[in-house]
C-alpha cells in the first residue's frame, strides 16, 4: 500500500511509525511544512510542501513563533504541492491535525475527487467531557458525509474517563513504540538514583519547579542525579533555558543536576539507559511520547495527569500519575528514594506494557484496521 503522510513537521513520535508501516513493506512518503530541530530521518526523510511566498515572508519575520502552529496556518502553493500529491501516487493520506491546517483544506477536497482514502489523526482525546455544537457538526460532516477515518493515540486526560462522552467515530490507536530494552532487564537495586526528564524548555513544562522540587530530594539522597534535556529552537526557549541553568547554580546543584539542550534524537536513548525513573511535570500536553520512550528503556514514569499519554501509565504499577505542585513532585520522587528496589519493580513492568499491552503490533494491527474498514 502507498501510504501518504502529511504533518506540520516530522515529530519524533512518528519513527517508530514510520519504520514499522516500511518494515511491512508499505511504500511510505512523509511531506511536511517545515523541519524542526532534533528530528531522526534514520528511516525516512521528508519531503518539504513549498509555502506561498507571502507565508514564507511571514515565517522570516515572525522567529519568535511557535513553528508547528506557523505550519499549520501557513499557505502551501496550491499547484505545487497537489502535483507532488499527485506525483506519489497514494492509496491513502494521513492527515495530522483533521481538517484544521491550511495544507489540509487544500487536499482534501483534491483527494475526494480523486478518490484517494483519507485518514484523520489527532492527539485529541477520543473520550471527552464536553462537545459543542460546531464541533458535533462538524464532525459529522467528515465522518458521515465525506466517510473520512479518524484515529488518535490519546484515550482520555486524567486519572480515568468516568462520565465521559466516547467519540465512537474516532479509534484509538496508541503511539508505535518498539522496546528498547530486553528481557526483565536484571537490573540491581540501585545505590543512586538517576532521574530524567526530557521536554522543551518552556513553561509548560515545570523545569523550574522540578528543579525545586530535586533540591528537597537531595536534602534525603545527596547521590541522586536528575538530567533535564531539552529543546531550544527559538528565542524564548532559550531564554527559558538559561533561566533554568542560573536556577541550578543559584541552588549549587551542579553535581546533581544536568541541563542538556537540542540534543540529537540518536543520543537521547544513552541517557534513558542510564536512568531509573522519568519524570514529566508538564501541563497542558497533547500527547507526549517520551514516556513510552522511558518505559521501552525500562524505566519508572512519573506523569502529570494534565497529559494525553499518562493514561499509558499502570498508576501505581509502573509510576505515578500525579497533579502536579511541589509537594505531589516531591512525594512521587521521594517514593523510589525510600524504596529504591520499586524503581526495577516498576521499570520491569514497564517493560512489559511496551511488550505487550502497548505492543507495536497491537497499534500496527489498529491502524491497519482503521484504514481498511
């Protein structure tokens, strides 16, 4: 099957995907608006979609701006992009983000007419505790009328979905993940923990207040270490950064804590080889993929319930899904310091969800269902 994938950019949460559907023997093409930074092109590079001349006036101007929202407002040229469609020939077209991007408005109409299978994927949730009217319309239209598929990796956002409407139009297909780790991993009881969090810097993600909260940690196990690797692709991230590094020396916690940014993709898993628990206080968040990223390593998780993946987490199994302030950061991470062993338990289980509740074959077979049906 030629499969067509077209994205804002090529997000890390898209490799295993992309290696799986070609290690089935797909014939896979991946355009996007723009490049990011850190992004793995091991299985597949992408192609750029030509923006008008105008948005890419507008990208030049606006550096500061978020670059995935750019993408998605910004204007492909039209012909141009429609024959590189055209040119791959596709049976069906993923679409990242429904109807909502520029750069999908202008395909869909061109894939119905010419017959082309298109399949929505989102990050929203598929369980929700509200829909308005535009949104009901709306997704009637594409579901019913035009027939167009759907799928997201996110079930619902919270500790569970108790009296929460289901979006049955929309299947659920969680994240591709292969595992990187083998075996029950055979792990010691470590002496000191390693903690790890991986996030841009902004925000959103509570660096700072993790940062915070590790010094009280540090009060209990002086050997504990915490590395924080982040992205800076833009002004303000980098300002953000540099906030965070003049908080860990303020504090003198440089023995204890590392801040890593832009680091590439193919590093990133030295360093969850080497940590026990990932820690990810972000709030706000889609959908990460760092936490299967940890747990295919075999580490512990601890997740902000405000996350689209938490409910990945076997709460209290393999981590903690948490509200997060300073003191729940504190009490989930001062759990494996008195019980350090917990940290392989819970690494091990980890392990075991990747290899067989999240399986990659698990998603591929409901992906595979979601297109053929």
């Amino acid at each position: 099957m030629r499969i067509l994938l077209i994205a804002p950019r090529f997000h890390t949460n898209q490799v295993s995907f992309v290696r799986k559907l070609i290690e089935e023997k797909h014939e896979v093409g991946f355009f996007v608006m723009v490049h990011g930074s850190c992004e793995n092109y091991k299985y597949l590079t992408p192609v750029t979609i030509p923006i008008s001349n105008i948005s890419q006036l507008l990208l030049r101007k606006q550096k500061t701006n978020d670059i995935a929202r750019f993408a998605a407002n910004a204007m492909p040229k039209p012909i141009k992009y429609l024959a590189m469609v055209k040119s791959f020939r596709p049976d069906v077209i993923i679409i990242r983000g429904a109807s909502t991007p520029v750069y999908a408005k202008l395909l869909i109409p061109f894939a119905i007419i010419r017959g082309v299978k298109i399949v929505f994927y989102t990050q929203g949730p598929k369980y929700v505790r509200s829909i308005n009217r535009f949104r009901k319309i709306h997704d009637w239209v594409v579901t019913k009328v035009l027939k167009i598929k759907w799928f997201t990796p996110v079930l619902y956002r919270g500790i569970n979905n108790d009296n929460c409407i289901d979006l049955n139009y929309i299947d659920y297909v969680p994240f591709f993940m292969y595992p990187k780790a083998k075996g029950d991993l055979n792990r010691k009881t470590p002496k000191a923990l390693h903690f790890m969090c991986v996030g841009k810097y902004e925000p959103r993600k509570n660096i700072k207040l993790l940062i915070e909260a590790f010094e009280k940690i540090i009060l209990k196990a002086r050997n504990s270490k915490l590395t924080i690797i982040g992205g800076c692709d833009k002004i303000e991230r980098e300002r953000y950064y540099e906030e965070c590094l003049q908080l860990v020396r303020t504090k003198s916690l440089e023995k204890n804590i590392m801040l890593l940014k832009n680091i590439p993709y193919d590093q990133v898993g030295y360093y969850y080889s080497i940590s026990h628990i990932i820690v990810m206080p972000s709030v706000n968040e889609p959908a990460s993929i760092s936490e299967m990223e940890a747990m295919s390593y075999g580490l512990a998780v601890i997740s902000s319930s405000d996350n689209g993946s938490a409910h990945y987490i076997n709460n209290s199994k393999n981590g903690f899904i948490i509200d997060v302030s300073l003191n729940e950061l504190v009490n989930s991470m001062m759990f494996y310091i008195t019980n350090p062993e917990q940290a392989i338990v819970h690494g091990v289980e980890s392990l075991r969800l990747i290899n067989e509740d999240l399986s990659i074959k698990q998603s591929y077979k409901k992906l595979m269902n979601v297109i053929n049906s």
